[in-house]
C-alpha cells in the first residue's frame, strides 16, 4: 500500500463530511463546524501518520471495513446502519443549527471537541497494543489475546473510544438534537459487540479465559 493513499481516502472522507454538514446547515458561518473538522482532521492525520511509519498492515485492515466486507449477514445490516447513524450523527446537527432547534454553549461545543479528541487519542492506544484489530469481525490466522493496556480494563477498548468518538460530533457541532442519533446506534454498536465476543469465544485460542479475567466489556468498573 502506498504511503499516500491513506491520506488521500482521508481527505475524500473529510470532504464528504463537510458537505454532509454544510449543505443541511446552508451556510459556512458555522464555526462549530470548522473546529470540529479541523480537531477531526489533525488527531486522525496524527494516528494515521503513526501507523504508516509503525504499523502498516494495520492500517491496510483498517481501510477494508465497510458493510461490503462484512462476511455474515447480520454485520452486513450491523454497518449499514451504523454508517447511516455516522451520516445522521453530521446532518441532524447541521439542521438543528439551521433551523434553531437548540441552544448549546460555546464552551460545550469545545467540550464536545475534546471529546472527539480523546476517542481518537483512545483509539491510538488501542492500535499501539493491538495490531490484530480489523475493521471487520475475524481472526488472523497468527492472531493472539491481547490482554495489556486497555484491554487490561475492559474487553472492547475500541468499541469505548468509538462511542466517545461519536459523542463529540453532535456536541462539537453544537447540538443537543444530535445526541438522539446516537442514543439510536447505540443498540446497533451493542449488538455487534456481543456478536463479536461470541466470534472470538468460539474461534480465538485463549479468550474465554480473558472472558473470566478481565469482567467489563465497554465501562470500567461498571459493565
């Protein structure tokens, strides 16, 4: 894989992330927007740049998820509306700043910000110590439990960042409306998880008794 096609798919996402947001919005003069893209696009360059120079092959996995290459049906259904929540997690916000729906602060929209900065600085980790996490549900055929870093705390570190991730984006973009996007996904994001822990328990070597070790899936010291 060339070095430049991941920040070329990048800059393709971030363009249709702009206009999924404008276009509704009907204006540039939404600076909630413009710092949400901005911190978006720099913290995932920064993690994209990391696994160029330190992980590649991760990378190239990374790339190949998508409802497409999904191998079972329901994942298939799974991605497809968790993408379509990803697009309404950027036009719903764009309306509601349209149309005046709600009001939210400047100081939570730069909490929202930190939000999506901290999913993807989670997301980081969660790639520094596992470079078996695929864009899809498999097992490679060398792949081995992780059990340090975050997966030390709970089982599904990415699901967690993922869902701080996508908690910014209604409240960066300054909107409490958003957030009714993902309380829909949310089910969505769940059922795959546990659609994923029964893949691992029945066809990865060791990870019924990480199961039994480490006790919480999603929140630390809660579930």
């Amino acid at each position: 894989m060339k070095r430049r096609q991941p920040f070329g798919a990048l800059v393709v996402v971030m363009l249709g992330m702009a206009a999924l947001i404008f276009i509704p919005a009907w204006t540039l003069h939404y600076w909630q927007a413009w710092t949400f893209l901005a911190v978006y696009f720099f913290t995932s360059v920064a993690v994209g740049i990391y696994l160029v120079r330190k992980d590649p092959a991760l990378l190239e996995r990374r790339m190949s998820g998508g409802p497409a290459a999904e191998n079972e049906t329901s994942q298939k259904i799974i991605m497809s509306i968790a993408f379509a929540g990803f697009v309404g997690l950027l036009v719903v916000p764009a309306l509601d700043h349209r149309f005046g729906w709600s009001h939210m602060s400047a100081a939570a929209a730069i909490a929202g910000d930190c939000l999506v900065a901290l999913g993807w600085f989670l997301t980081f980790l969660v790639f520094k110590e596992n470079s078996f996490s695929s864009a899809i549900i498999e097992v490679a055929p060398d792949q081995k439990v992780v059990t340090t870093g975050p997966y030390a705390i709970v089982r599904h570190p990415m699901y967690a960042a993922g869902v701080i991730l996508l908690a910014g984006f209604p409240i960066a973009l300054g909107s409490w409306w958003g957030l009714l996007v993902l309380a829909a996904i949310l089910p969505v994001l769940l059922w795959r998880l546990f659609d994923e822990e029964a893949f691992l328990a029945e066809n990865l070597p060791g990870y019924v008794e990480y199961q039994a070790k480490v006790k919480h899936r999603l929140i630390p010291f809660i579930w």
